[in-house]
C-alpha cells in the first residue's frame, strides 16, 4: 500500500503528477476538497472506497458501492469529495482506495485550494 501525496488546485493553475495504482491499495489524506483521479489504460478495473465500520453523514450510515472505470482505452474517472470524516480509517486517519487490478492504472489524489 502507498501513501499518496495530495496535490493542491490553485487559482495559478497545476500541473498534475500521477503514479501507478499499486496492488493491495493507496491511501491519502481525506477532507471536503479532496477528491480521487483515476486513469485506466486499455482493461477496466473495479474501484473501492470503504466506508469503515459507524461512519456516515449526519449519523446514517453510507455506502459508496463500486465504481468501474474502463473497458475503453483512456478511461478516466474524478471521484470525491473523499470526506476524512466519512471515509478516514479510525486507526490510521487515512482513506484507502482498492483496485481490482492495476495493470495501466494511474491514480492521482487533488484539494481544491480554499476559495
């Protein structure tokens, strides 16, 4: 699993960096500005947000389910807001994301800079 480092959106602009989705998940800091970005290559692959156990909004309980990027070539897909409060691991304060496969999967996790 790694840690993925948040890139922050300023007004100025950015230019993005991505990595390759590693086998077994990334994690990442989580808030109301952060959200996922997924890249997929020419197979598509099954993304997972989990929801530990007793979080939710406003005290009901959630479920993102599965998301499915691909099969075309250069599929992609914006996921978020990645809410610290809702998808944060109570142990390690992070979200984690899960891949079905990684082949061609290349991620990249945005804040939008506080207006």
């Amino acid at each position: 699993m790694a840690l993925l480092t948040n890139q922050v959106i300023r007004r100025s602009g950015l230019n993005p960096t991505y990595g390759a989705a590693t086998a077994g998940g990334d994690t990442f800091t989580g808030s109301n500005r952060t959200f996922l970005h997924v890249k997929v290559g020419s197979t598509a692959t099954t993304i997972t947000l989990p929801v530990p156990t007793g979080k939710g909004v406003d005290f009901v309980d959630i479920a993102i389910g599965t998301l499915t990027v691909g099969p075309v070539t250069s599929a992609e897909r914006m996921i978020g807001p990645c809410m610290a409060e809702v998808f944060s691991d109570p142990v390690t304060g992070l979200v984690t994301v899960n891949y079905s496969q990684v082949t061609g999967v290349t991620v990249a996790v945005f804040d939008l800079y506080p207006a």
